[in-house]
C-alpha cells in the first residue's frame, strides 16, 4: 500500500476510535454529534486531499536527471573551450 493510502487509512482508523470514545464517555448528545462530524468533516477532506494534493513521487528524480543533463553539457563546453586553449598556446 501506497504512503497516500496509509495517511487516508490511519485518518479513518484514528476517527473511529475518537468518535467511539467520545460517545462512550459523554454520551449522545449534540455536543458530541457536532464534534464527531468536525472529525468526520476533517476525514473526507483527508481522503480526497491527500490523494490530488500530493505530486508524484518520481518528480525530483526526473528534475536530477535534468541537472545532471545540464551539468554534462556544460562540462562538455568547457572542455571544447580547454582543448581550443590548449591549441592557441601550442600556436
């Protein structure tokens, strides 16, 4: 299981402990349903953010394949340039 998968599965496993506690201490009362559905609320904001919020986990290799792509070509200039120098200093 996927890293996103498991932040969504503890939010809706640490969201049915707290409400099973709340109702078993304080009863049911309308305090208690508000409080539960501001979990509940928090739950679904959770599974549906998490998921589209989070970007692919393979983009910073991708952005290091570019900067080493961009390194090898300036390193590959510079030793154009030190070739060229070396053939002027030979002259």
């Amino acid at each position: 299981m996927e890293t996103r998968g498991l932040v969504v599965l503890a939010t809706w496993i640490s969201i049915a402990i707290i409400s099973s506690v709340v109702f078993w201490t304080g009863g049911v009362n309308l305090t208690n349903y508000i409080f539960v559905g501001i979990l509940v609320f928090v739950g679904f904001i959770t599974t549906f953010g998490v998921p589209f919020g989070l970007g692919p986990e393979s983009k910073p290799e991708v952005e290091l394949l570019n900067e080493l792509k961009n390194i090898e070509m300036r390193l590959e200039r510079l030793t154009e340039m030190v070739e060229e120098i070396k053939k002027e200093i030979e002259v």
